[in-house]
C-alpha cells in the first residue's frame, strides 16, 4: 500500500541526489510523483545549507560530549531512513537505499577525497 507524504501526494518511488563538496555543502534533489507546489530552488538550497548547518553544530556538540562518531553516523542515518519511510512509504526508501552503494563507490559521499 502507497503511503502519503506530508503533503498528501502519493511517492511510489523516490530518487535522491546528492552532491557532496569539499567544503560540506549538500544539494538535495526530491522526486516526487503527483503535483508539487512550485518552489524556488535558491530557497530550497538555503534551506538545506541551514539544515546541514545545524547538523553539524550537533554532531560536534556530541563528539565534544563523547559520542562515537561511529555510534553518531549510524544514529544519523537511522534517522534519516525512518523519516523517508515515514514521509514517502517503505518501499520508496528500500528503492533509495538499493542505489547507495553505487553512489558511495562513485565518491559522492567522500569530503576528503578529490572527485574524479
């Protein structure tokens, strides 16, 4: 059964890019099926640098207080899996999660190392 999101269009699939630069800056690309209100892309890019932002601040915030960043990445991504499903449905996540491997192997997800 096809779960709703927040706005009450039916997401059968959801395609994720990700652009990772050296510097930390993460472009967020959401596709949705249904209609979608018209956003301004420069607004959702602020939006996203904000949102990294305070992640940041966190995740900082527990490695000052002791946190494993082993434990932190694996709570992160938790997090984030169980708000796709909970927002597009587990079969539109399951779909995401099955094209990450290419894209880890591809470097999108590398800060440190140069893009080839």
């Amino acid at each position: 059964m096809a779960r709703r999101n927040s706005r009450g269009n039916v997401a059968p699939h959801l395609g994720l890019a990700f652009s990772a630069e050296h510097h930390g800056n993460i472009d967020v690309v959401m596709n949705t099926t249904g209609p979608t209100p018209a956003r301004d892309p420069a607004a959702d890019r602020e939006q996203k640098r904000v949102a990294l932002g305070y992640l940041q601040e966190a995740w900082a915030e527990a490695r000052l207080d002791g946190i494993d960043s082993d434990c932190l990445a694996q709570a992160c991504l938790f997090a984030a899996l169980a708000e796709f499903v909970t927002t597009y449905g587990e079969e539109a996540a399951a779909t995401f999660a099955e094209g990450l491997s290419t894209r880890i192997r591809n470097g999108e997800f590398s800060l440190d190392q140069p893009r080839q």
